[in-house]
C-alpha cells in the first residue's frame, strides 16, 4: 500500500496547522448562487401509441434468443435482487411478482391495452436489418466511404452545445426558455476532473468555492464496473458525473469546505451501495444535516451528467490532441445525458404491477426533457444530422425511461418502466469502485494505449484486474462470459474476441476442446457449437484465461482493433445522418446471430399468425396470447426463451438474484495459477538505473495501485499499467507493498522504497523567504489533504529507516511544495522516531496511534535531528 506509515504521519503534522477547512472564497466575491429556479418549466403529454415506435422502452437487446438458454444477457436488468435488498427499486422481474412475470424465462412483451399495436414485433430496423439503413444513407447520396472517422471522432462538438445553455451552471435549471434549458451545467473546458474526481474550473462563474487548484464546480467524476452495454466493444463509452445540491458542501455555519461534501458524497456512496453501518450517520453533514440519509435513495436534487463518447482507441488521457479523455473515450460526444432528482419516490409507497406504461409522457420536446415517473427528471442532446447536438424528442427519451425508472401510480398518471437492477433509477453509482479508485474519470480499466499497436492489432491494455461480485464471489466480467458468452447484452460476439478466444481455448492449452466456430447451417450444429462455447468460456473464467499474467484483464476482450472501432463508428454515424434514432443506435456489420432462428425445426417459433420461421431466418415477431379476450394475458406475448429457471448458475444458467454491487472493500480474481513463476520474485529484479526514487504508494489488489515517483527533484504520481511522464517508454508495471516494478523496454526493474537508485541526488534544505512563509496556508492545505492523501506529499517527503532490519523511524524530506515543509517546522533530514513516546516499529501500531490520537489537542514528535533527539510539540488549536 502507500507508504502508510507516511500518511499517518503527515496526517499528525498537518494537524498542527489548525481547526479549520478551506476557507470560502466564493461567499466573500459573492457568487453564492440564488434559489433554485425551475417553476417554469413546462411540457405536454405524449400517448406512446401514436410513435413510429409504440414501445421505445423496450430495447432491441431484449428481442434476442438465448441459444436454448446458454446466453442469459436477460438477467442483467430481469432480476429481483434489488427489490428484495431495499436499494431503491420496486420491479422485481424475475417471478417474485406475479403481476410482472418472469422475465428471464418469458418474453411477455405486453401491450399497453387490448386495442394495442402488439409489443412483440421488433421495431428496431437499425439494428435487426443493417442492410436497410445503408439503402436509406445511399439514397441520400451520402458515400460513407468518404468519411474520415479518425478526424470526426477527435473532433469536439460538446463545448459548442454547452456555450448555448444560458443562465448560471452552478443551477441545474438555466431558468430561461431554451433548446438548451436543462444541458447540464458542466462546461466541457473544466475536465477532465482532477486526481480527486472533482471538476474544478478556472472561471470564477463555474464553481461555488475555490482551494488552491481553482474553482470547484460541484461536478465529481465517478469511475465504476462497465458491462455488456456501454464499452469500447460496443462502440459507445461513457463519462458520468455526480452532483449534489450546494448545502451538501457547507458546513453548518454555511461556509464551503471540500472535506464536508466529500464526506457527504461517501455517505451517499454507502446508501446507494447497501453498505451503510449501524455507526453512520443517520442524516448528510453539515447544511445538509436536516436531509436523511436513506439506503437506496439519493437526495432531492442530485444531479447526473452522462457525456456518451465514440471509441478512439488511441484515447487514454495521454494525449489532448487526440482527446483529453481516457478509457478510449473520444472528443466527440454521441449524447449528452441529464439526471435531476425533483420529486420524493418513496420505491415502498408503490405495489410492484402497477407501473403505468400506457399513460403520457410527459415532457418537453424543444427542451429535450420528460419525466420518468420516478422522482426524476430526464435530459439528452444527441447529434443532429450534421453532427451537431440537438434536444431529444419524447419519443427518443422513452428509451431511456425503459432503463431509468421505477413504479409508481398516481392520481395523474405518468409513462413509468424501468428495470428490476436499477438502485433509484441509476446504474453508474451501484457499480462505482470503492473509494477513491471510483472517484475518477471513467477510465475503462485502467486503459492504456499501445502507441505501436497496428489498426488491426489489439490496442491497448487494462491495468486493472476483474472485481469481485458481493454476493457471486466472482469477478464481474468472468461471470458475464459464463452466462452471456458474449461481447454485449445482444450475445454477440465481435471478430476481435473471437481471434482471442480461438487463440487460446485449444485442447493444446489444457482445454477440452478447441474453440468452436459457429454453424448456421443447421439448427442442431448451432445449438451444439453454442452449448459448447459456454462449456469453454466457463475453463476460459476458471483457469483465469482471461487474465494476464499480472491479474490485469487481457485487453483482447475489452479493447477492439481501431480498425474496427472507426467502422463501429461509421455504422453508427449512418443513424446520425439519417436521423434513425427511433429504430435503433446499435448497427452491426450484420444482423447478430441471436436474432435468427435456430430452434429445434420440430418445435419452431411461430410469427402472431403461426407461421412457424425457418432455419436461420430472422426473427421480426413473436407470437401472444390469443385465447381469451377476457384474460389478463391477452395478446401478451407467450413463446419461452429456453432458459431453465430449475438449473441455476453455476450447474444452469438461471439467476433470479444477479445484483450488481461489488467487493467491499474491492477484492480482485487472484492471477492465473503459475503467474507468480512468469517472472522472478521481486526482491531478485535489479534496481533501475533510471533516474527514479520511489517515494510513496497506494497498493490495491492484484499489483495494481499508484506510486509516488521522483525525478531530478520534481514527483509526479505514476498509475499501474501506464506509462511514467516523465521517462516515455517506461512502463509501472505492478506496486508491491515496498516496491514498484517498471517495465523498461523488454527489461524488468524496480524501485524499492527507501532505497536510492545510482543516481540519487542528494536532498538539500530548500531556501525560503520570510513573505513565502507568510503566505502559506497549512490550514487549507490540510483540509485539501485529507480529502487527497497525494497532496500530503506536496510537503513532506517520509523514507522508512531500517535497522537491524526492523523499521526505526521516518526520514523526512521537503515534498512538491518545500514551503510547506519549512512551515510545519521540519527540517530535512529529520527522522521521525515517536509518537507521544511510542516508538514507529510497525504499520499496525502506527495505525492504532492514529485511532488513539485521533481527537487529541496535542502530541509530542520526538525526532532525530543531527546527532540530537529532540521533541517537537504539536498544539492542534494553534494557527
């Protein structure tokens, strides 16, 4: 981990400083922000019936088949896990209500009355006949193979959007009658968002308060566990974005102060996550402690901002020039999407069934908003034909109702969905990584780009490993190749996994058989390939075939060849051009396999009419219920999806309780068995003749983790699985618990802490004048500190002294910042050797003083200085 010994001392240091937090610099220039507005908005009803597409919330991925129950991409919204937790949902749909049905084993698409258009035709023309959208671009006179998708995807189309919104964008409503009235008030010019996750701004205008690295905005980045819907293999990535109302960031006497909404922010994180203790707080701090702190539910007034980029595999945050966005997110956005939370839904108040999706949507289509029935107000601007954004119409924003919603039924009906794994209709929060790993930029995993890759090769690397399920105790992405077998909730599987798969499942390799191509000729051959593919995939997961050999997921089945990625993208812009959002945005090089018909030919699907379909045929429609008009069930549809709801996973395939909620504190799937012999132990690699001095480090799982570095007296912060600023070509391969290994070309090296590398300068005391010191704010710098622990590296510098190899004590040098350093009183060479006379001889004892001193008003640092010992008082209530 960090040089935790180093933390908790800083921690001690800095408290010296002070009883306070950043002082508000926003309520002296006063851009305190004014009372919300809001009250005009204004928008009509629309009846679903009378769409091009009566039934948009119902996503094309739902129309697949399930290869007789192999691939159950069903279970990642059809479950009754989140019900049964209490997490902010009240549609279960996997049998738990009758009323609802079994969704994983059914399709019961139902109509919204008996006088319907039937629910069970596939409306999705974009993505069930590829073929038919290129006709319409042709016939347009548009040639797509003029296009250049490597500039058009690094082109930026989202600041412009942004510099339309009017009003202040510190207020989720701009209060003026605009296209761009609730764009979400996140100028694109702020991000990414800093190490901490919180988008902080230049311009005064943007933020509620400032620290010392500007203005801070409210907005904090939240990097989570991606699956089957919105990854680089599907052609669309996102970013996503939290914030709360500005009393969540004051305390109680109305100052701001980043500690306070940091905690706040982690409350929240706990309640969404089910992870609130008996000792947590029962309301928010500060301002906000009037507002409960409910398991499930977010606060009135939360906002999300859910940018949806392209893919440019080239896009790691290495290079603005091609996006200043990691995990393959490109400049260009697809959608800007919005989240506001205006109305109390109590999940309890309202009995699973009665959710009302034949009422009226209500919204605002010049605006660009509807309401979701569920306490939440829904927002997106999606590119117009010519690639700039424009408001989303009510029938584009149904489709995202069917996945952000819930049930509720009121005296005035309002169109309700929504999906049974969903916590207070959201999905990016349940899935958030713990902590400050969760707090960042949406990264993909840690993605980092090969800049040698060829356009056909794999492109890059995950430097992350596969976090493991609550409950399933089993990494996420290895239980979605079980139960899916595919690239995405279609059950589709991409050329660029199938070359990885085909690669390495060979009996060659200790498999039980090689992996099989699929067989279209027949339904037999189909369903056998299918069922043996699953039977791979599951040795693939267990042997951890599907990690590399550091525990990092193999980048082969994340990241698509650019190649692919532009053409991906290209299909995509078809729609744009066309303006074909209504019949899908997922366009395939060809209809996905899974929505052809390759059942028992003895025991076919039938159309409405009953006429059986044929052997690889596409599937447009399904049959319903049409015995009894008088019946709940009529013109519902009725055909099973083969899955067993008797064999559950893992001897099946069936799930009822899948809920996405992760590890806590987040554990990751151990490397493949023999990974620790791919490479010598690292006590015997070589120190690195580089430049380099490790000086700090946060470990995590599976070698991944951050280490503090310095070069030639400058530090900067390094991330497993990327390569080093400040030595391009070097690569931090793993972070131990006291070293970290870096990749140098084919070499291995490492650093090790505490121990210099050849050429080590020495530490010289830093020279500072008196008005330095003067200008110096401890106490702002330590509340920064606490909530950044890489900030206490600004001023100190802590290496462990061994002797007799047992730990001594901490050496202490200047950091980034030698003026804090000077200004906490040290003195460089000191070496911290006690706590209030308690000797530093282990981490676990450090960690107890913490806990014992905790509150305390002083303590006394006996340091070596020189040849003397001497004792440094520290008084918490002094200046």
């Amino acid at each position: 981990m960090m040089n935790k010994i180093g933390l908790i001392l800083l921690a001690f240091l800095l408290s010296a400083c002070g009883d306070g937090g950043v002082d508000n610099a926003a309520t002296d220039t006063g851009t305190t922000s004014a009372a919300v507005p809001g009250m005009g908005l204004t928008g009509e009803r629309a009846n679903p019936v009378l769409f091009s597409n009566p039934y948009p919330q119902i996503p094309a991925q739902c129309y697949i088949e399930t290869s007789r129950g192999t691939q159950n991409a069903c279970q990642y919204c059809h479950t009754n896990a989140a019900y049964q937790a209490g997490l902010g949902n009240n549609n279960p749909q996997a049998g738990l209500e009758a009323r609802i049905g079994n969704l994983q084993i059914e399709y019961a698409f139902a109509p919204y009355e008996t006088t319907s258009p039937l629910a069970t035709v596939n409306r999705w023309e974009n993505t069930l006949k590829p073929e038919t959208l290129r006709q319409v671009v042709a016939a347009l006179g548009i040639d797509t193979t003029a296009w250049d998708m490597r500039t058009y995807v690094r082109s930026d189309n989202w600041q412009t959007a942004y510099n339309q919104r009017p009003g202040d964008p510190k207020q989720w409503d701009a209060g003026m009658q605009s296209p761009f009235r609730l764009f979400p008030g996140l100028d694109p010019a702020d991000l990414p968002a800093n190490s901490d996750g919180f988008v902080r701004s230049q311009q005064a205008q943007n933020g509620f308060f400032s620290d010392t690295e500007g203005w801070l905005t409210g907005w904090r980045a939240i990097n989570f566990m991606p699956y089957g819907i919105f990854t680089p293999m599907t052609g669309s990535v996102s970013g996503i974005y939290i914030r709360l109302p500005e009393k969540f960031m004051q305390r109680e006497d109305g100052s701001f102060e980043l500690a306070t909404y940091a905690q706040n922010l982690d409350l929240l994180e706990r309640s969404i996550q089910g992870r609130l203790l008996p000792t947590d707080s029962k309301t928010y701090q500060g301002m906000a402690k009037s507002v409960p702190v409910e398991a499930g539910l977010y606060p009135l007034g939360t906002e999300f901002a859910h940018p949806l980029h392209y893919v440019d595999v080239r896009a790691d945050g290495t290079d603005a020039s091609i996006s200043p966005f990691p995990g393959t997110r490109s400049h260009r956005v697809k959608e800007v999407r919005y989240m506001y939370k205006a109305r109390d839904w109590q999940p309890s108040q309202f009995r699973p069934g009665e959710k009302s999706e034949g009422a009226g949507i209500y919204g605002n289509d010049a605006q660009g908003w509807v309401d979701n029935g569920a306490g939440w107000l829904l927002a997106g601007y999606i590119e117009d034909k010519d690639g700039a954004l424009r408001p989303q119409t009510r029938e584009e924003m149904t489709q995202c109702i069917g996945c952000h919603s819930g049930i509720t039924r009121t005296e005035f009906p309002t169109f309700t969905s929504g999906t049974g794994n969903t916590v207070d209709s959201t999905w990016a929060m349940p899935r958030k990584f713990a902590g400050e790993l969760g707090w960042q930029e949406m990264n993909y995993l840690l993605y980092k780009a090969d800049r040698h890759a060829d356009e056909t090769a794999v492109p890059g690397k995950a430097g992350q490993g596969d976090p493991l399920n609550r409950d399933l105790d089993q990494g996420e992405l290895a239980y979605f190749l079980d139960t899916v077998v595919g690239a995405s909730l279609y059950g589709d599987m991409p050329q660029a996994i199938e070359n990885v798969l085909s690669q390495h499942i060979r009996t060659a390799n200790g498999y039980s058989a090689d992996w099989p191509v699929l067989d279209t000729l027949s339904a037999q051959g189909f369903q056998q390939a299918q069922a043996l593919r699953q039977q791979l995939m599951r040795e693939f997961t267990a042997k951890g075939g599907y990690l590399e050999t550091d525990g990092s997921i193999r980048g082969g089945l994340l990241y698509p060849p650019e190649r692919a990625a532009l053409a991906a993208a290209a299909r995509y812009r078809q729609v744009v051009v066309s303006q074909r959002y209504n019949k899908g945005k997922d366009v395939f090089p060809e209809t996905p396999v899974t929505f052809r018909h390759f059942r028992d030919p003895a025991q076919p699907l039938t159309r409405v009419d009953g006429t059986p379909y044929q052997t690889g045929e596409v599937i447009t429609e399904r049959p319903v219920e049409l015995d009894n008009p008088a019946s709940l069930t009529y013109r519902v549809g009725n055909s099973q999806t083969g899955i067993d709801a008797a064999h559950l996973y893992p001897e099946g395939n069936y799930n009822p309780d899948y809920l996405p909620l992760l590890k806590f504190p987040l554990e990751f799937t151990p490397a493949p068995a023999g990974a620790a012999q791919s490479r010598p132990d690292w006590q015997a690699i070589p120190l690195t003749r580089l430049p380099l001095s490790l000086k700090g480090m946060l470990g995590l799982p599976g070698g991944q983790g951050f280490a503090v570095i310095e070069q030639q007296g400058q530090q900067f912060l390094a991330q497993s699985g990327k390569t080093l600023s400040a030595q391009p070509g070097v690569q931090l391969l793993e972070v131990g618990e006291r070293y970290a290994l870096l990749k140098n070309g084919e070499a291995l090296e490492k650093l090790e802490l505490g121990v210099a590398t050849r050429t080590d300068t020495p530490v010289t005391a830093p020279a500072i004048a008196a008005d330095e010191l003067e200008q110096v704010d401890l106490k702002a710098f330590r509340d920064n500190a606490a909530v950044d622990p890489y900030r206490l590296f600004d001023a100190v510098q802590p290496e462990p002294v061994v002797a007799g190899g047992k730990l001594a004590g901490y050496r202490l040098a200047p950091g980034a910042d030698p003026v804090l350093f000077v200004k906490a009183g040290l003195k460089v060479g000191d070496v911290l050797l006690a706590v209030n006379g308690v000797k530093l001889e282990s981490e676990e004892q450090a960690f107890k003083l913490l806990e014992q001193y905790a509150g305390a008003i002083q303590l006394s640092l006996t340091l070596q200085r020189g040849k003397e010992e001497i004792n440094l008082p520290v008084n918490f209530q002094e200046s």
